[in-house]
C-alpha cells in the first residue's frame, strides 16, 4: 500500500476514498491531474510488482492558480520564494506546459547547464 500512496503522491494526486474488500483488495479513489496520469499505470506496476491495476476516469477539470511565466522581479517577491531556492520557485504550471511541449516534440526553453566550471585537466609530474 505504501508504494502506491508513494507513486500517487509524486503524481499530486489527492486521495477521496479508500475502501477495503474482501481477500484482501482495496479500491483507492483520487483526483489525478490528466498531466499526471500519462505512465501511471506502468509506473504502478513496476513499483508494486504488478499487484496494482489503474482505472482511470475523466472528472473534470480545474484551473491552476499559477502563472507559468512568473518572474520575480521584487524583493518582496524575491523574500517570498525564498533565497535557498536561487530567486526561481517551483512552478507546476510552467513544468506542466514543459511536460507536454517534450512529449509533443516542440521546443522547450530550459537551460541545459545550470553551473558549469571550465573542465581542468591536471597533469603528473613525472
């Protein structure tokens, strides 16, 4: 039970109901972001060793409360996110629209090298 709280919890899902049956099953309901669910069912099965199974249905929708192009520009805002993060939060909607744009093979702006040094190559003395 616990791997498959772990997977649904990465995914961001929020868990309604879990309901034991008899010889042992349990049905666990949750909200699942439609981003999330792509995989899921291989990642359920890879993690519990194929004792868990995935039925998904669409719900609904729900609108994010984030602004994907969000950029700090302030103090306040710079005190907000915090400053062990280097001026950037986490933002899910801005990795949501990434997610898809891959998948989709469209181009995404990300920076490939984050802190990068000049490589050295140190000699023997012989």
């Amino acid at each position: 039970m616990g791997k498959v709280y772990g997977v649904l919890g990465r995914r961001r899902a929020k868990i309604l109901n879990e309901v034991m049956k008899e010889n042992s099953l349990v049905i666990i309901e949750a909200l699942l972001p439609a981003v999330e669910s792509f995989g899921l069912s291989e990642e359920l099965l890879k993690s519990t060793s194929g004792a868990a199974s995935t039925q998904l249905l669409f719900n609904g929708f729900e609108v994010l409360d984030q602004d994907p192009f969000f950029v700090a520009t302030t103090e306040e805002e710079l005190e907000d996110i915090g400053s062990n993060l280097g001026g950037e939060a986490p933002n899910i909607a801005k990795l949501y629209i990434n997610n898809i744009r891959r998948r989709k093979g469209l181009r995404v702006e990300e920076k490939l090298v984050v802190n990068a040094e000049k490589q050295r190559t140190i000699s023997r003395n012989k």
